[in-house]
C-alpha cells in the first residue's frame, strides 16, 4: 500500500513538472463561448501543445450545440468532443439532489452546481482515451465553478496537471473586448459581441443570468433577461391543474403516465416556463468569498421540489423530516462547493435513499401567474389518519388524554414559573425595577 501511494504521489509531481514544462495534449473543457473559443489559440501558443476540445451535453440546447465540434475545430482544436450527458445528469446528479431536498441559501437549487461534476468527470475519462496529460477550462478566478471543476480532477485522477488561464500570469486577456481583438485578430469564430452583457448557464435543470446590470442588487432584471419564462404578469388567466408521480422520492411521471427523465423534465419545464414558474432572483455567498446576484429560471426543478415536499408531510414522521432538514442544508452545501465526489456526500445521499422509500405517491400541483403550489397529495404509505386528525371523533383519540401530556410536557416550564414567584415573593422591598 505504501508503493501504491508513492507512484501515486510520483505522477501527481510528474504531473505538476508537466504543467511548469510543456504538456504534449490537453484536453480543454469546451462551451463555444468567447472565452473556451480563445483559450483554443492561447493553450497552443503558449504551451505548444495539441489541444482535444471536451463538451458536456448536459441539455444546453440545440442553439448552443449546433456546429460546435466544427467552431473548435476552425479555432484550432485537433479534436472536438460532444458527449450526451443528459440522463446522466439527471438520474445520477440532480434527482439525488432534489430528492435530499437540498437547496443552497434557502433558494438556490443548485442547476449550475449538480452540472459540473458530471461533466468533469467524463471530461477525465476523455483524456484518459485520448492520452491527454493535462487539463484546462476557462473558469475565471473569481467564481465557484474553478472550484468544483478541479475538486472533481482531484478526486478521479489527481495526477493529470490543471492549466487554468484565467489563473496564468501568462495570461493577458483582461476584458471581453481583449477576448474578442484576440480572436478577429486569428480568424476565430466567436457568437459573442459587445451587446452581450450577460454570463449564462444553461442545462436541462436551469439557465443562470449574470453580468451587466445585474451587477447592482438594486436594480430590477429587465424581461428582456428572462429566456424560458413568461412574465406572472401575461401568463394565461386560467390555473393549470397536473399530476407529479413518485416512486422513493424519484419523478417518474406526469398523470399517470410514466416519463423517462429527460422527457418528464422537458414537459415540466415547458408547462412551468408558460405560467412563469422557476424565476429566482438572489444574492448568495459564493464559496471563494464574495456576494454575487444572479437570476435564475428553473422551471420544472421548482415544481418537483414544491412537490416531493408535500409527499413527505404524507411519508415521513417528524424526527425524519425534521433530522432530513439538517441533512439538506449540508448536502446542499456540499453540491455548492463543489465536493460532490466525497465520502460524506454518499453517506448522505444513502440515508437519505433509505429515507425515501416510502416517499411514493402522487402530488397534484396548481400552476398559476408565477405561482406553485399542491393542492393535493396521496400516498399508499401515508402516516396522515383522518380518524386522528378529525375534530368531529374521538373514537381513537381521546381528547381528554391532551391534559396529561401537556402536564408532563410542560413539566420544566411548571417548575421554572414556580420558581420565579417564589424568587418574586422574597424580593425586598424597594429593589423593583425603575419602571415599578
């Protein structure tokens, strides 16, 4: 085992000479946007290297995917990369994050974050393929996604080297309109211009809004930021009624009818952008240190959330719900920073599978003017008893039995109040306070 650990940490120096030295092939991590498009050029100019463009499908859309592995390859990638990560995404990564109820800061839940671990996972696997002996991305080093990128090379394969360039004092690049002289002055295609204010993020569970004026907390987003959501405002007049099935805290359908994820995700989405459902906007505490405010759409996450919340006031007794509540908010925490790939994480997400076993039901949800809200749930594993919860009997709750648990309950507050008219009794006088 010591061997084992020593050649461990001999590639992980090998790797790190690699980066001081010149890497033959890095494997990049590819969007198309303005800033992957240059550092195509910028990796190969200024290491030398053969550079193999990697994306992840996570459901950005077709805008976004179409022609990209031609424009890596017009900017200069030997190779260009699109692997479908869809189902993925959802069955390994954001299900279980719904499912633990985790939500970062009381409203983020976490498009972004469940994203980036899919997608560098398989980016490793990729280099592995291909022989890459170094990775890059174009995560700035201001933000969170820098982090959970690396996290992930660390825990999978901690000996490839990591070019950051946002990172390299090599690297000169300091604005968008440097980003794009570098790239007219190559002849590389880029989508951006200056009109373009917003940083996006877009997968099958979100699309984040960054950037420009919503730089000031004060001012409101304008419609025009909005792209999958119709605003409350001109949303139809009539509520929509559906019906979300689960089975151990799993969406599986819509009505009755069973859906795969990408297309039970798809359709709610759809449904819930219509009536303006999912817009988020937050300040949140990012994991290097700063605020940053961003506006968020996530239009079938939030109904799913909203959802599988009121079929555990059905399932769950009290300790569970209340102790899964602590577990949430750590899970959550852990998805933000980017430790997906960590013991603790899968200790939680397995008590929270034993949990959810018999979170299975159906949740009918009303949708309406930018509103979400069940109206209805059932489960063949409800804890709810209507003969417990009526007013009207007491054939199996004796409403007489209350006195002497409020009694006991009570106890320690009967004591303390005894006390303290004792202490008030033998108060001399003239020691009151300056009101009496």
């Amino acid at each position: 085992r010591l061997q084992a650990a020593q050649r461990a940490v001999n590639r992980w120096m090998e790797g790190e000479q690699r980066v001081m030295g010149k890497p033959k092939k890095v494997m990049l991590a590819y969007s198309g946007g303005l800033d992957t498009s240059v550092i195509v050029p910028w990796l190969k100019e200024t290491y030398g290297c053969e550079v193999v463009a990697f994306t992840g499908d996570v459901g950005q859309g077709a805008g976004e995917l179409a022609g990209l592995e031609e424009k890596a390859i017009r900017s200069g990638a030997s190779k260009a990369i699109v692997a479908d990560l869809c189902e993925e995404f959802l069955v390994d990564y954001a299900f279980p994050a719904l499912r633990a109820g985790a939500i970062y800061e009381g409203t983020y839940l976490l498009g972004t974050a469940t994203a980036r671990p899919v997608v560098a996972k398989h980016m490793i696997e990729a280099a592995h393929q291909e022989g890459a002996d170094a990775l890059a991305h174009g995560c700035t080093g201001k933000g969170n996604d820098q982090v959970r990128f690396e996290l992930t090379f660390k825990a999978l394969d901690p000996t490839l080297p990591v070019i950051a360039p946002w990172r390299d004092p090599a690297w000169t690049i300091e604005s968008r309109e440097d980003a794009l002289a570098y790239a007219n002055a190559r002849g590389i295609p880029v989508s951006s211009s200056k009109a373009s204010i917003y940083s996006r993020d877009r997968n099958l569970w979100h699309i984040s809004h960054e950037g420009g004026d919503l730089e000031d907390p004060w001012s409101e987003p304008k419609e025009t930021t909005f792209c999958l959501t119709v605003s409350p405002e001109i949303a139809p007049e009539t509520p929509e009624y559906l019906t979300i099935d689960f089975d151990a805290g799993i969406p599986v359908g819509i009505d009755g009818s069973p859906l795969g994820p990408v297309e039970l995700l798809t359709a709610l989405n759809d449904i819930g952008g219509a009536h303006g459902v999912g817009r988020e906007d937050i300040v949140e505490n990012r994991l290097v240190g700063m605020k940053s405010r961003g506006v968020y759409e996530t239009q079938g996450g939030t109904i799913l959330y909203k959802a599988l919340a009121a079929l555990e006031s059905l399932c769950l007794d009290r300790r569970s719900a209340h102790y899964k509540a602590l577990v949430a908010q750590q899970y959550a925490e852990l998805v933000y920073y980017g430790l997906w790939f960590t013991p603790l994480r899968e200790a939680l997400d397995a008590f929270v599978a034993s949990l959810e076993q018999t979170v299975t039901g159906s949740v009918r949800m009303k949708l309406h003017k930018g509103s979400c809200v069940a109206v209805g749930r059932t489960s063949p594993h409800s804890l709810y008893s209507e003969d417990l919860a009526t007013f009207s009997q007491d054939d199996v709750y004796s409403q007489a039995d209350a006195t002497g648990f409020i009694n006991l309950f009570g106890l320690p507050l009967t004591v303390t109040g005894l006390k303290a008219m004792e202490n008030a009794s033998e108060e001399p006088i003239g020691t009151g306070s300056v009101a009496a």
